[in-house]
C-alpha cells in the first residue's frame, strides 16, 4: 500500500505515526501546550539516542534554541555529544548568502568546525561529502516554510539518500509547520516537472512537519528506506499557526523574515515565473506584487472575487533589488485578516488570473533561473497533472481542477 499524507497521520496522532526513538532515551512529553522542539527534547535527554557517534549537523540560521543560541554552538560546548562537522544548505549556514547561493566550504570561525556545502548536490556527489567528513550520525535540524517549492525539505530528502548511500545514520528534529497542519492545499506535483523546488508528488502547500516528511520520504519516495530516527516535537497542536509556539522566528532565508511571509508564500511565490516583482527588495516580499505599468485596477479586480480571509490594498513601492530594482511600480499589497479561513494557493491563482486580466503587460519569464526555466518554474511551483500553467484556468475551476489530482494524497 503507498504511504500518503493522509495514511500517515492516520496511523494516529503524528507522535504515534513516526515513531520517534526509543522512549527510554527521550524525556516524557510536557503534559501542558508548551511546545518543546525535537532539539529541546534531544538536549534534554543529554544527546543519548544520537549513540555517542560522530555527529555532524545539516542547518542553517534557523536551528537555535528558545533564547536564540545556534544548536550548533550549544552542541559544540557539550561534552555529552560529539560534533564534528556541519552541513550548510541554500543561503548557508551562516545565513549569508542570498537566494540561489551558498557559502561554500570553510572553517566556522566560531566553533572552528569544517562546514561543508550541501547546495545543488544530491546523490553519490552528496554521499561523498558526508563520507569525507567523517561523521556518523548526520542531523537535520532546519525550519521549513511549508510549502513544496521551499528548498529546504528537498535539502532533507537529498541528504536522507545520501545518508543511506553513505551508510550513515539519519536523524531529524521536528520544528512546527508555521502555517499549520491542518490540511494540504493545491496540486501535487506530476512527476515529469520534477527539480530541486519538487522532488516528488507532495501538495504545493503540504500541511507537514520536517519529520512527517521525512517519514513519508522514507517509506514513499527513496530507492530504499535510510535508517532513520525522529525526535517529535511536543505540545504542538496541528491548527497551531507559528505564534503560537512561543518560538523566536529567524529568517530561514533572507526573503521570509516574518511567519506573515510563510502565510502568503506557497500561493505567492509563483510570482517568481513572471515578469511581476514577488516584492524581493522590500520589507515585504511576497506580500507585495507589482509591475511598472500596474495600477488599481488590479487589486479592485482582486477584491471583487470576495476571497476568504484576505483584503487587497493599492499599493506603490521601488525594490531596491531583484526585479525594477529602483523603480516605484504599482501592484496589491495582500493583508491576511482571517488565517484560518485564508487559502494561500487559491489566493495566488486569484492573483496571478487578475494580473493577466487587468495588465496587458503580463508575461512568464523567459530567461533561465537556477535549476530551471522561469515558464517552467511556474509550471513547476504549481503544476496540474497535464502540466497547465496556473494562470490558465478561472479563479474558481483551478481549485476546482485540482480535486481528483490531489485526492490520493492528500
């Protein structure tokens, strides 16, 4: 029988579904809400499921603890565990590098641990850098945005094959979806657009934690299944949106600096395929769209389809890089006033119809982006089973068209 997201968590609650490590090496779940993260419950069991081993950790500026330390300072000043390398993603370790870069390999100069660079590797390129490191165990321990063409869960799944062809050891600590779980929305993505923001058929807002996924990957996905270990979170509550969690948010990459931004980004980010800023270059990303050209129009057009959740203001603003860099264009600000009724992909498609509608300047980017063509990207970020792009169908049909695509699996 497939696994799906919905065989997953229907295996019971998402604790009893993954199966963490043996509970004798774990402390007892926090009988209140507090959220404690898989890093906290690790920590607090003195790093023992990790086996005394040679550690090395798969992060970036995300993987800190409740007052803000980086994992991998804290881990390096603990004689309980052994960490000897780290493995930087997408925009590094660090954090220092903008979209479609890393950092490359080096020294940290605050730990004087080798970081190695994950970014555009995969399979037996990735499976050597995890050898030549020496490590054991690797551990991931990253914030996702929860949405399938954030690059970070496909760092997971590429580090996870690598894993098992390294014969090495996989442990994941679970972070909160910051958009919540409660359910997955838009299409899942038909295999023949696969790339680095797609790997495999999940939803284009997958409604997952890390470690569900990598659950899922495991027994779904790999050519054969990692030995892979979970350390859940505890006192997370799927329709938790990220405020909720008491957590401080660190950008996980410099144009998601707020969780607002992760609420709009799985609709939004298919922005990235036209000619129209996503609002890189703003305090604002993918909350502000526009164009020279643009003016009211567009979020009056917006408006009127009355979309749950969510207001569309006129809006004026000049990026200072990326896109009209410079320039004052027109476009919508999007203000979120219900999230619980808001629906970021139906949103996105909304926008992308009344763009084309209203502006005749409308276009896909034609140039090569990263791994792939812009058209293609946009198919990509949000592809139907013929491979459609989003703007063709109405406002109402794509949700609609998405139905019998998603059903299996969601």
């Amino acid at each position: 029988m497939r696994m799906s997201r919905r065989s997953l968590l229907a295996a019971g609650t998402a604790a009893a579904a993954l199966t963490p490590l043996p509970a004798a090496a774990l402390p007892a779940p926090d009988s209140g809400h507090r959220l404690r993260t898989g890093f906290e419950r690790l920590a607090a069991a003195g790093y023992a499921s990790l086996g005394g081993g040679r550690v090395g950790v798969v992060t970036n500026p995300t993987g800190v603890t409740r007052d803000v330390r980086h994992i991998v300072d804290v881990m390096h000043a603990d004689d309980r565990v052994d960490l000897t390398a780290v493995f930087g993603p997408e925009h590094g370790f660090r954090g220092t590098a903008q979209a479609g870069g890393s950092e490359g390999r080096y020294d940290d100069p605050a730990t004087g641990l080798p970081v190695y660079d994950t970014y555009l590797k995969s399979g037996q390129p990735l499976a050597d850098v995890f050898t030549a490191s020496g490590v054991d165990t690797v551990v991931f321990d990253i914030q996702d945005a929860g949405a399938r063409f954030y690059t970070y869960i496909w760092t997971l799944y590429d580090c996870m094959e690598a894993a098992r062809l390294a014969g090495k050891r996989f442990v994941v600590l679970d972070r909160p979806n910051p958009v919540t779980g409660r359910a997955a929305l838009g299409p899942v993505l038909h295999k023949e657009f696969a790339t680095f923001v797609g790997r495999q058929p999940i939803a284009q807002a997958h409604g997952m934690t890390v470690a569900e996924l990598a659950r899922l990957f495991n027994g779904e996905f790999l050519a054969k299944p990692v030995e892979l270990d979970t350390v859940l979170m505890s006192g997370w509550r799927r329709s938790d949106f990220y405020d909720a969690s008491g957590l401080p948010w660190v950008p996980p990459s410099p144009n998601m600096p707020t969780a607002d931004t992760a609420l709009v980004y799985s609709g939004t980010c298919l922005f990235e395929g036209t000619n129209l800023s996503e609002g890189r270059g703003t305090t604002r990303p993918f909350e502000l769209l526009g164009a020279e050209g643009v003016d009211g129009r567009w979020a009056a057009a917006a408006g009127e389809l009355e979309l749950p959740g969510v207001y569309f203001r006129e809006a004026y603003f000049a990026p200072t890089f990326s896109k009209f860099e410079g320039r004052t264009i027109g476009g919508v600000q999007i203000h979120v006033h219900d999230r619980a009724a808001y629906d970021p992909v139906r949103t996105g498609i909304a926008l992308l119809v009344t763009a084309r509608n209203v502006w005749s300047g409308f276009a896909w980017r034609s140039e090569t982006l990263r791994w792939v063509s812009s058209r293609r990207c946009a198919c990509t970020r949000s592809a139907t089973s013929d491979g459609r792009n989003p703007s063709a169908a109405s406002t109402s049909a794509a949700p609609a068209g998405w139905s019998a695509i998603s059903a299996s699996w969601l």
